[in-house]
C-alpha cells in the first residue's frame, strides 16, 4: 500500500516536543502577569492537544507511546492552568480590595478617632495633645511646631508611665494667642539617668470623610488632618 507523501511520521517523543518546553516558560511568567500568561497557556495548550492527538493517531503500533510521559504532560498543563487562573482571580481581589476597605470605612464618619500621630488641631483656642510612656520617666517636654517648623510654645507633660494628655490654651511661648489651625508635635522624654524614653504621640479627631490614597483608606479629621485605617488606636461616639 502506498503511502501519502504528507504522512505524519510515527513518534513517541513527548519531551522533544517544542510546545511542551514553551508551556514550561508560561508557568513561571504567569506568575509575574497571569493575564498574559494565562492567554499565553490557552494557546500553547490547545496547541498541545492538536499536536498530542495527532501523535496518537500516528504513533507506531508496534512501539506505543509512554503513558507515563503523556500523564506527566498532561498533569503540568493542568497545575499550571490552575496556577495561572489561580493568579488571575487574586488580581481580581486585590483590585477590588480598596473599593471594599473603602466602603466598610463609611462607619468612621461622624464617629471621634484617635490614631497614632503627630498632628494636633487647634480649634476656638484649645486642642488636647495626647501622648503615651512605654515606662515611667522623671520628665517630658512637649513641643508645638507650627507648619514653619519653628516652635510655638513648649509645654511640660506627665512622665509617669501610661497614657496622658495636655491641654494647650493655644497661646505661644509669649502669652501670645495663636491662630487655629494644624500644628506638629514632638514629645521627648527622659528617665532618672537622663536616658532617652520615646514616647508615643496620637492624633484625635471627629471623622468628615473617607478617601483611599496609595493603597490607604485614610480618614479625614478636618483641619487638613488625614490618618490611617491602620493607625487607628480608639473610636468613640
């Protein structure tokens, strides 16, 4: 019987195959960008079952193709298809993450908020600074910046171990009232040895509005003040 020039010549190679090495490379770029790489496989892949069917129909009778090498082929296609789409709803979730943070973050508004920081509004003349000793000190220096950097006034805080805070009349160093606004803190602290305690400084504030900024859902407290979901440390009425 003769034989078409066109015939496919019997084979039983898997592993010499060119689509096989390249499904290879999709895997570990679809890691990286599972968009591509998933379309990338949905080709390789049906052109694997293309080629694989056709080997099956050509292969040589008296010299079967391995099953073992044709179950391991078909095993990776399919842990990296599942791997790619795997990467692919992750995307979706991750994308959709801050429209879902944001929306659960509508119940801060209208509630008050302290949140570690180091901003202080002053309003109608007075503002509370807020501070924390990791350890008992034998005393604290508190610092009111305006947004020049220069210092307004300084006052002396509680250096016992705890939670604290201070009333600022809004005065400067003088006597002088200054005008309401945004003002920075810097709190230091030293023990009985003149060692160095940190402090840890917060900000407080009624929440007007919710916005996302770099992957932050950030809670506005007015006076231009903004915080972090993140740093929030108490919530009251």
């Amino acid at each position: 019987m003769s034989t078409s020039n066109n015939a496919i010549a019997p084979t039983n190679n898997l592993s010499s195959n060119p689509l096989i090495s390249s499904s290879s490379s999709s895997s570990s770029s679809s890691s990286s960008t599972s968009s591509s790489g998933l379309a990338q496989l949905d080709y390789n892949f049906n052109e694997f079952l293309t080629l694989f069917t056709t080997q099956l129909q050509n292969q040589d009778p008296t010299n079967p193709m391995d099953t073992t090498a044709m179950t391991n082929q078909l095993a990776m296609f399919s842990e990296v298809e599942q791997q790619a789409g795997t990467n692919s709803r992750l995307d979706k979730l991750i994308a959709a993450s801050p429209g879902s943070s944001l929306s659960s973050s509508v119940g801060y508004i209208g509630h008050s908020v302290e949140a570690s920081g180091d901003q202080v509004a002053l309003s109608s003349g007075t503002a509370t600074i807020a501070y924390s000793m990791p350890s008992a000190g034998a005393s604290v220096s508190i610092e009111v910046l305006n947004s020049s950097g220069n210092v307004v006034t300084t006052l002396v805080g509680d250096a016992t171990s705890g939670s604290h805070q201070v009333t600022w009349d809004g005065t400067d160093s003088s006597g002088s009232t200054v005008s309401d606004g945004t003002y920075t803190l810097s709190v230091s602290a030293t023990d009985a040895s003149g060692n160095a305690i940190t402090p840890t400084t917060y900000t407080s504030g009624t929440v007007t509005g919710v916005e996302t900024s770099g992957g932050e859902t950030l809670l506005d407290l007015g006076n231009g003040i903004q915080v972090s979901t993140s740093s929030v440390t108490a919530i009251t009425s």
